[in-house]
C-alpha cells in the first residue's frame, strides 16, 4: 500500500482539485451549487490525477527514462517496488474507476432530459482519460513531443474550471477564462519546473519536452512568463467582478509566488528547482481556496 500510495504522488493532488473549486464555488456564488456535484467531480479529478501519475510512472518506467541519472524522485518502477504488470493492472483498475465514477457525476448533474450535455461530457471524460495515459504511453505519447505543456493548460485549467461550472448550472460564464488560464498557467509551471529539473535526463532518454527544445535559459524566461500571467488573470478577474477591499485578500495567496520567482531567478543547478514544484502546486491550491472565498463574500 506505501508502495502505491507513493506511486500515486500525493503532492500533486491538491493542484488537480484547484480548478475543480474555483469553478464549483463561482456556481456556489450564483446559488447553483450541489454537494453532490462537488464530491463526485472531486473523486473524478483526483482519479484522472493519480490515473497520469501512475500511467506516467509506466511510460517513463518501461522507456528508461527514470533511470539513475534524473534528478527528482524515484518512482515505483524505477525502483522495483512495483512490478511493471501491477502497475499496468493499477493503471487499468483506476481507469475504470474513475469512469464509473464520472458518469454518475454526469447523470446527477444532466440527468435523462439533456442526452446532448450528457453525450458531450462523456466524450470529455473519455478524452481526460486517454490524455491522461497518452502523456508518456506509446509511440505518439505527447509529453515526448513538447506538447504536455498545451495539454495541462486546457485539462487542469479550461477544463477543470469552466467544466465543473457548467455542471452545476449549464452554462458558461467567458469571465471564469481569466481563473481558468489562472490555474492552467499555474498548472503549467508546476510542469515547467519537472522538465526544467529532468532537462539533462530527458534530452537524453530524448524526451522532448518543450524546456529539451527551448533550453534550459529560454525555459526560465517561459516560467516568469506563464506565472506572471497567471497572477495578472486573477486581478483582473477580481477588478472585472468589482471586487470590493475586502475582497483583495485574496492576494497574500501570492507572496509565496513572488518568493517563488526571486529564487528561480538565482538558481543554476537543476536540482534547486525540485521543492519549487511544490511550491507553486500549493500556491495554486492556496489561491483557489482564498478567491473562492473571496467571490462569495
């Protein structure tokens, strides 16, 4: 059970469930909220989360990419703790499961009467599951390719918030974009630093993530740039709702962010960026949880 619960990387949990809040939170802001909706789309986005982490552990585990030469942590098939067919029968029960799990959310939110929205989502879940396994599986995995950074800005970002609302109240609301690419952006950097970490190791096992084709240098321009973004979206959100005084606590959510980017601004060795990545996956989950207070105030 270590073993696996290890393998399921908690520490990134609470970045999956960021946008999972805001969105949930802005319905509860429009009186459309549903405790059941929350817990079910909960459970959803914790199994998509731990379903990329083990099939991540899979696809780097049987391509060699974790091997002695990487920095970050070890994983399960790296080290032996977990054999290669138990992880692809881990991978293929959580798959399962969270399925299951997202078409009861689907029904409680849709019921019968909208076999359109019903359809649509189920195509979504379908989609978050396969990108969830394609990140580092097969020959075409996206994350060899440069594009994983694309694929977490929509699924944890767009998705995740603009997604969840629409399950409570069936409609979208375009000024929930600027908290969706908040979180998305956010959700990206956390990804930024693993490859700006795992640079050497990946340029070598030729895992071309985008900082393998921009460079480390580039990379650290990109990071300030997306964070930076991201911190914007969400005062521009607060000044788009006309937040009132108050309301701006939300703000000493980005004192860790600013702290942050000064140390990334001195580091030189890729090994300083690996307590970075929790870092900002906190500060995303701080962040979430201080405007969604702050929009029901």
């Amino acid at each position: 059970m270590k073993n696996w619960i290890q393998a399921a990387r908690l520490r990134t949990l609470p970045l999956s469930v960021s946008g999972i809040l805001i969105g949930s939170f802005y319905a509860m802001h429009k009186g459309l909220f549903d405790w059941g909706i929350f817990s079910l789309a909960l459970l959803t986005t914790l199994g998509l989360q731990i379903l990329s982490n083990f099939a991540n552990d899979y696809g780097d585990g049987i391509k060699g990419t974790d091997n002695q030469t990487r920095i970050g942590p070890e994983r399960a098939i790296q080290s032996g703790a977990i054999s290669v067919k138990q992880m692809k029968n881990g991978i293929i029960l959580t798959a399962i499961l969270t399925f299951l799990i997202a078409i009861l959310l689907i029904y409680i939110s849709f019921g019968k009467e909208n076999f359109f929205y019903t359809l649509l989502f189920l195509l979504l879940g379908i989609a978050s599951i396969i990108a969830a396994l394609k990140y580092t599986i097969g020959n075409s995995a996206y994350g060899y390719r440069g594009l994983g950074d694309v694929f977490v800005f929509l699924f944890f970002g767009l998705l995740s918030v603009l997604g969840s609302y629409f399950l409570y109240t069936q409609e979208l609301d375009l000024v929930l974009l600027l908290p969706a690419c908040a979180v998305g952006l956010l959700s990206t950097g956390v990804l930024n630093l693993n490859n700006m970490r795992d640079e050497i190791s990946d340029r070598a096992s030729r895992k071309n993530t985008l900082v393998v084709k921009i460079g480390g240098k580039k990379a650290k321009i990109y990071h300030f740039t997306i964070i930076i973004l991201a911190l914007l979206s969400w005062v521009v959100f607060a000044i788009l709702k006309d937040f009132k005084p108050l309301q701006y606590f939300f703000l000493i959510g980005f004192i860790p962010v600013v702290l942050h980017l000064k140390r990334i601004y001195h580091y030189q060795n890729p090994k300083e960026y690996d307590p970075e990545l929790k870092v900002v996956a906190i500060s995303t989950f701080l962040l979430s949880i201080l405007m969604s207070i702050a929009v029901n105030l």
